[in-house]
C-alpha cells in the first residue's frame, strides 16, 4: 500500500504508531484495553499483544485515526486512504479533503472532530 506522498506504508509505520496510541495515559489506552506489546517482526506482518482476550480489537482498530508524518518537517500527514488531512479547523475539528483519483473526488471537505 502507498501513502498519499507515494512512500509505501508497511507494518513497521503501523507498529510505530500504535505503540504511541497505546502508550499509558493516552486516550486509546482510556478504552480499557491493556495492549502490552506492539510489534512488526517483517513489514508486512504487525503482531498486537493485550492482557486479556479482546474479541472486539479488529474493529476497534477500524476507527483508531492513525497519523503518518512524512519525512520532512513541517509537511502535513500523508495517509493512505480515500481522504487527505488538510488541517485543523478552529474548533478542534480535523479537516479532511477527498484523495484525487478516489471515488470520493470532488466532494467537499469533512470536518472530523476527536475530542
């Protein structure tokens, strides 16, 4: 799979970015789900460890908002799906624009709020 800025996305980016989700006293951490290790032993493998048994994790992890930086600073995210983070609104919201090349091209911008 490749990023928006056409770097490919392997389970190593995914791993890294669950990790600090589910880092002590983040908000994923709040859900109740003790997720004690995040790993990636190739790139297209990711290994989730948790305390208990957690049925419900796959779809949890559908609505988990995962931020890829790119390599430069200073540039915003670069995702991987239909939608491209173009911002922060004033209250809060995240800004999404649709991807070109998608079906959901020409559409308007969503507000996306998490908090």
């Amino acid at each position: 799979m490749r990023r928006h800025d056409g770097r490919l996305l392997d389970a190593r980016d995914v791993a890294a970015q669950l990790g600090r989700a589910f880092a002590s006293g983040r908000a994923l951490a709040a859900a109740g789900l003790d997720v004690t290790s995040v790993a990636a032993p190739d790139p297209g493998t990711l290994v989730l460890r948790t305390a208990a048994p957690a049925g419900w994790l796959p779809n949890y992890l559908a609505y988990v908002l995962l931020r890829f930086d790119r390599g430069e600073p200073g540039l915003p995210p670069a995702g991987t799906g239909p939608y491209v983070y173009g911002g922060e609104a004033p209250d809060g919201a995240v800004v999404l624009d649709a991807f070109p090349g998608t079906a959901t091209a020409g559409r308007p911008s969503t507000g996306w709020s998490s908090g």
